[in-house]
C-alpha cells in the first residue's frame, strides 16, 4: 500500500481527480469534461483513475473517495437526483466504479466532501461549509463529524422559504432562500454574457457603478441572512463561503462580513456573536472537493 489517497469531485461540467497524502498535500490532478448518463460518468471516472495512476506512479490499490451532486446514499453507494449529470433512480455508482477501478469506493455528496477538504485545509473541526453555487446548500462538520442526516437532505437551505412574497421556486415552493442567495438569483439580478456574473458584478461595483454596488449588497445581505441561519442554528467556529460564486474571491467575504456587521449593530446579542469575524473564504489554491473526496477515502478506512 501506497498510503496515498484519491479523490474525484464530479461535478456537471468536470470531474477533478487527485492523490494526495493524508495529510491533504495533493501529489498529482486530473481533469477532464463530465458526460451525461451513470454508465458514461462511470467510466470517465475510471479514465481518470487511470491517468492518476500513470501521472503518480503508484497502483493506488485501496480507497477512491468520490463527492457528487444530488442525493447520495452512503450507506449503498447509490445516487438520485444528480439532475445535470444524467444520474437519478438510485444509480449504484459504488458498484460500478469500483468494478472498474478494483478500488473500494466511498461515496458522498459533492457539498460534503468540500466541507471535509475546506475544514481540513483550515485546520479547523467545526465548520459549515455554504455551497454557492446553482443553488445553495451547507454542509456541516461539527466536532469533526459530517452531519448528512437521517434521510441524507442534512443542510438544504436554498429551499427554506424566507419571504411568502418572493419568487417561486423550481422546487414548487414560493420566496425559497436560494431564489435570491444563489449563484442562478445573481446570474438573473446582473446577466453577464462575458465573464461570470458574480465576477461582472464585483468588477462593475469595484469600478464605481453604482447599481452594482447597490445589486452586490443586496445580494451579499442575502447570503448574510444565511449565515446567520446556519450560525443560529449549529453555532459552528467558522462558515465558509465556497460555490462558483466564491471565485470572486476576497472580494465576497470582505461584503459578506460587512453585510453581517450591518445586521449586528442595532443587536447586542447578534453583534456579540461575531459572526463577521467567522466567516472565511474557501481556500482557492486548492481543489478542495475532489481533496475532501480523497480523505472520505481516510475516514472511512
Ligand atoms: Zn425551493
């Protein structure tokens, strides 16, 4: 045995695969373009077993921890519900790939496995993870013990209603949170035909158009409002904002923390939480899924 680890973040346009050491340094990656359908993601992701195999120079016999989108059985291996991906009806994804890899496979939500690789980047052992992505999701990690409750639906936010005269949701609820705390709510606050629209947001904000900074802070006291949600609830050390919408970077949990000071002034009780000086951005130097992948693989061995 190697004692190295190997992850894969599947994700709708990409799956991201590395070995890295327990200790979460990341020795080789790999990456390449997600197919549709549970057969074909299957056997992408034995490619890039494959090629991490090659790249690293070891069989990696054992452990492959695999993080992907929808709902996840951990106990089976199987997944529903990984609607961009092609993947639902209880797919045996487990089964699958570890008939074509000879690894054992450990199976988790996408959210899930980012949480592990951000909390262990950190060094930190109570988190919640903020998924800001399509939609918005959290996941916790509270005492070092991933939190995916009774039905596997643990940290499903974006579809808790916050305002009965919202806009309605693909879930078939109306003001869900994730209609405007989302990177899709952003996308049709700020349409971007170039660069992303969190970035084009930031960017035009940054640069003195007023609207922009009107839309970000409208948009970053939202996501306060999740904050303070999942704060209120769980009472983690950190939250850490990760999703798409954190590769703005900085930028993010600087209007973040402003909106939560914002929040705080007219409270003693909400101010002498701190919740501004607990929020930290997902560390970007880092495939942080597809590494909290790889160390399930450690967990669960
Ligand atoms: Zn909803």
């Amino acid at each position: 045995m190697s004692g190295l680890l190997v992850g894969l973040d599947i994700g709708a346009t990409k799956i991201l695969g590395v070995v890295a050491r327990p200790d979460g340094e990341v020795l080789a990656q790999v990456r390449t373009g997600s197919p549709a359908g549970g057969a074909e993601v299957v056997a992408t992701a034995a490619a890039v077993v494959a090629r991490l195999r090659a790249d690293s120079g070891h069989d990696l016999d054992g452990v492959v921890g695999v993080g992907i989108p929808g709902l996840v059985d951990t106990d089976h291996g199987t997944v529903r519900h990984a609607v961009n991906l092609g993947v639902d009806d209880g797919f045996p994804f487990s089964e699958r790939l570890g008939t074509a890899t000879g690894l054992r496979v450990v199976l988790d939500n996408d959210a899930n496995a980012a949480a592990l690789g951000a909390a262990t980047l950190l060094g930190e052992d109570d988190v919640a993870y903020l998924s800001i992505g399509t939609g918005l999701a959290v996941a916790t990690i509270l005492g070092g013990v991933l939190r995916r409750g009774a039905r596997n639906a643990a940290g499903e936010i974006g579809h808790i209603p916050v305002d009965p005269a919202g806009l309605a949701c693909e879930c078939g609820q109306v003001g869900c949170l994730e209609t405007v705390a989302s990177g899709s709510a952003l996308a049709a606050l700020w349409p971007s035909a170039g660069a992303p629209p969190a970035q084009a947001l930031f960017d035009a904000a940054a640069s003195g158009d007023a609207e922009a900074a009107r839309v970000r802070d409208a948009f970053a006291a939202h996501l306060a409002d999740a904050v303070r949600l999942v704060a209120l609830t769980v009472d983690p050390e950190v939250v850490v904002l990760g999703g798409g919408v954190a590769n703005v970077g900085e930028r993010l949990r600087v209007a973040v923390a402003h909106a939560l000071a914002e929040q705080a002034t007219g409270s003693p009780f909400l101010a002498s939480l701190d919740l501004a000086g607990r929020v930290r951005l997902v560390p970007r130097d880092v495939p942080v899924a597809a590494l909290g992948a790889a160390l399930l693989g450690r967990r669960d061995g």
